[in-house]
C-alpha cells in the first residue's frame, strides 16, 4: 500500500434493524473520533434512536433527522415528546423538513401511479440498503438547511425500519448539486 491510502474496517451486520442500534453508534463515534469528525447526523422516527445518540455523542454537534411533519397522517409528527425532551437537554439539533425524494415527486406518484426520478434515485441507492438511501437524502437535507457543511465530512447514521444498522463517513451537498456528494467510507451496514 502507498503512504496516502487508509485502511478502514467495514462492519456488516447479517440482519438489518434495531438491534444493531447500539453497535452502530458506537462505531460511528469511534471512527468520528478517529478522523476528528465533530457533526454527527442521525435519522430518528419517533426519537429513540436520536435519544441513544445524544447519549453517545455528547459534546458533538448532533443533528437528529426526524420525518417530515404529516409524514404518517396529516397534522402529525411521530416523535414522541419525551424523546425530543431528552435530545434537546443534551443540546441535539432536530431537523425536520421535507425528504428530497418523498417531496412533490411522490405526490405524482401517489395521483399518478408512476415512479417519478427522485423514486427511481431512492430506488437505486437502496441497492446498498435502506440506511444508504437515508444517509444521502439526509445529507442533503441539513445541507439545505445550513446546518452542515459542503466542503467538511460529517458522520451520518441511519436505518432499515426502526433503529439505526447503517453509518457512512460522507462529504454532503446541496440537492440541486446531489451527484456532488461523496461517501468516503462505510463505517458499518446489514450484509443483505
């Protein structure tokens, strides 16, 4: 090997979901402290997972990815009070904003019945997992947000279904720039 190549162990889970949970944050902060990478991105539904996160990762700058309110039904939000109550005492940011690929597209799809481009993108980056499909799309959205930046690489953990089996070190981008993101590394994955 040359002197400019990493090496980096890849962890694969043999089956996605939440009992990879802990496993997976921990990895996730050993290789954030390893490469001094100092935001950390994590996708929570009703808040468990982004409550176990700012657990883990105290002292970073956390941001916690929920889904979009009206995400379930109209009028709702699935995380629950209690989670949003203990990720805001430990100083987590909570995101919440329309997904890049279940925006207006998937109204289309839903009146339609057709797959729009942003289907057929989430489509694609599911070949990796559900988790890789979030990690981008999150990416993208606190990118957006101003709460990340493009030109710094950021920690971001996700999942299949509940819970968190999935985490990238990755360099973001803005959507209307979305082919301009790079994952550098696979902290950790279920092996599908």
């Amino acid at each position: 090997m040359t002197s400019d190549t990493v090496q980096s162990n890849t962890v694969y889970f043999s089956r996605p979901g939440r009992d990879n949970t802990e496993d997976t944050l921990q990895l996730a902060k050993k290789r954030a402290d390893e490469l001094s990478i100092k935001t950390i991105i994590v996708a929570t539904t009703r808040g468990d997972s982004g409550a176990m996160a700012a657990e883990v990762f105290q002292g970073y700058k956390l941001i916690a990815v929920t889904h979009a309110h009206g995400f379930k039904e109209p009028d709702t939000q699935e995380v629950t009070e209690e989670n949003r109550t203990a990720m805001e005492q430990r100083g987590a940011i909570i995101h919440t904003s329309t997904h890049i690929f279940g925006g207006v597209g998937r109204a289309l799809r839903k009146h339609y019945n057709t797959y729009m481009l942003d289907d057929i993108l989430a489509l694609t980056l599911r070949l990796f997992g559900e988790g890789m499909k979030v990690v981008c799309e999150m990416a993208a959205m606190c990118a957006d947000s101003g709460l990340v930046r493009t030109d710094e690489e950021v920690v971001v953990i996700a999942g299949t279904g509940r819970g968190a089996d999935t985490a990238v070190v990755l360099q973001p981008a803005n959507t209307p720039d979305f082919f301009k993101m790079r994952v550098k590394e696979i902290i950790c994955k279920p092996r599908l």
